[in-house]
C-alpha cells in the first residue's frame, strides 16, 4: 500500500514509535496539594469540602500529583517544550515546528487515587500522524501515560494527543 | 434521590468566566506556565487571538461536571475530550453534557455521556464523551 507523503514525520520518528520516553514516581499524594488543585480548578466558587481536609479526604480523579515534579521542574529548558526536550532525550532530532497546543486526552480509571498514596507513570510514544492545516502542517504525537500504585496496581491509562504546528 | 436516567436528559451545566485569575491558579497547581497561557503576545506569536486557557483545566471542570452529577451514587469510569477553538480571554464557558446511552445491568447502569464546553458565542471549545456507572445500591 503507497505511504502518504510526510513533511514533518520522518523515518527515525516512525523507528522510535513504542518508545518509553520517561518513567517518574511522584512523591506520596499530600493533603496541601489537593487542597490547592481543588481550590485552583472550582475558583470562582468553593470546592465540595471532601477535597479540602479531614481523614477521609478525598482526590478527585483528574488531580496530577506529578505536577512539580522536580525532575521535570529543574530540568526546564524554555527554548523547548516539554516534548520537544522528551524526543531528544530518545535521539530524535527537533521536529520541525515551532509551536504546540494540547489536543486532547481520553483516560480510563481503575482506581481512585488517595492521600498518602505513591503513584509511578510511564510515557511511551504511541504514535505521530500529521496532516495539513489552514496554515500549514500539522503534528499529532500521541503519548500513552500509565500510572500505576508502587505496589504494581493500575490507577489511569490515558492517551493524550499534542499538536505541533 | 435517585438520578434521572433518561437518553437526551441533560446533567446539570454550570459556567465559568474565564481569564487570567483561573489560568494563574491552574497553572500553579498543575506547573503549567506555558507562555501561551500567561501572555497575550505569546499567544499570538503562536498564532492565536492572545492568551489562551489550559486544555486540561476543561478538563477538570467536565469532571466536575460529572461528579456534581453523580453525587456520590457512582463513579467515573472513562473520560475522552478533545480540544478545538482555544478558550479565550473573558469567555464564559458553559460545560454541560447529555445523556447518550444507558446500559442497565444487574448491579450498575453503565452510562454514556456525550461533554461540550461552550462559550456564549456558541463556540465549542472542547467536546468529548465519558463513561460514567452508578450503582444499584442505596442511596448515599
């Protein structure tokens, strides 16, 4: 079958598709840090109290405790993105763009996350298509994001697309 | 009370205006000080209007969509959104979501919801679907 014609994928891009591109643990999930994710995204009005304190609080599903994780936080480059900075960590050179935007993300949970608890994840590339914009190419990087408990338990298994433009 | 399953019933939408004084805070907790989301100019370096809002704080307000709904009688099982035109300066955003399918089972009702957010112009900002399973027992 005749491969469509690529201006930004190229063959060591194709090679590196099933790549880890980084393994983290996150420090243990801490009441602070929930209260603040759910003070920040329910502003302007107040979050349910369960996300707030108390022995039982509670996580909301779409928290990230690997927000501020210090490997990603000191190793900042602001020449590259996020992604960008991942592809060369794996050999591959600069993609041939300048900007990216967040696609989307479809995520399915196995389990809520608690206090206290140490989750570890895993970025793989799952795949790059692109195709043509009303300004130019476009890039889409697919990421497989799996945490799961130390202990080996699932917790999320998400896609999430970047564009690239 | 029990939930009202029904297809095409509508959950509960709520608003949200939109601006820096959301991004900010979003972006404190989630380290998310990307320069498309603090700046107009970045923003249209890029190639956008200006300033644009965080796709993954839409996603944390079509959860919490969800979970106002369910009120504790379920839990959320699947959630899939994909972002289209950015989230500007000042919109309000309207996050709602509708009943596709529901699919009763001997001890939960597995059910489809299909996610948009939406601004007051009527443009979609972000849309999707999520798998959602309430729970035969009692009410909480």
């Amino acid at each position: 079958m005749h491969e469509p014609m690529t201006f930004l994928i190229t063959e060591e891009m194709r090679s590196a598709v099933g790549s880890e591109l980084v393994r983290q643990t996150a420090p243990p999930i801490a009441p602070s840090d929930v209260r603040r994710w759910a003070l920040a995204c329910y502003y302007p009005e107040h979050p349910p109290l369960r996300f707030l304190d108390g022995p039982e609080q509670e996580v909301p599903e779409e928290f990230n405790p690997f927000a501020w994780h210090p490997a990603v936080a000191l190793a900042r480059d602001p020449s590259m993105s996020v992604l960008d900075r991942l592809e060369s960590g794996i050999g591959l050179p600069r993609v041939a763009t300048s900007h990216g935007v967040h696609g989307g993300i479809r995520t399915r949970y196995l389990a809520r996350m608690h206090v206290g608890q140490v989750l570890e994840r895993v970025w793989t590339l799952e795949g790059y298509t692109e195709k043509q914009g009303r300004t130019g190419r476009l890039l889409f990087t697919v990421i497989g994001d799996r945490w799961a408990d130390v202990d080996g338990s699932p917790v999320r298994h998400s896609e999430l697309t970047i564009v690239r433009y | 009370m029990a939930l009202d399953l029904r297809i095409d019933g509508e959950l509960p939408a709520f608003w949200r205006r939109t601006d820096f004084e959301n991004w900010n805070r979003f972006a404190a907790v989630n380290d998310e000080f990307v320069a498309i989301h603090m700046d107009d100019g970045a923003g249209q370096a890029a190639g956008l209007p200006g300033a644009i809002g965080m796709g993954n704080l839409q996603l944390s307000y079509v959860h919490m969509l969800l979970r106002e709904w369910i009120g504790g009688r379920g839990e959320i099982r699947e959630v899939a959104l994909r972002f289209r035109d950015p989230n500007l300066r000042g919109q309000v955003l309207h996050v709602g979501g509708r009943i596709a399918a529901i699919d009763e089972r001997a001890d939960e009702t597995e059910v489809e919801v299909e996610l948009r957010v939406e601004s007051d112009a009527g443009v979609q900002t972000a849309m999707g679907s999520a798998l959602v399973v309430i729970s035969a027992s009692p009410e909480p």
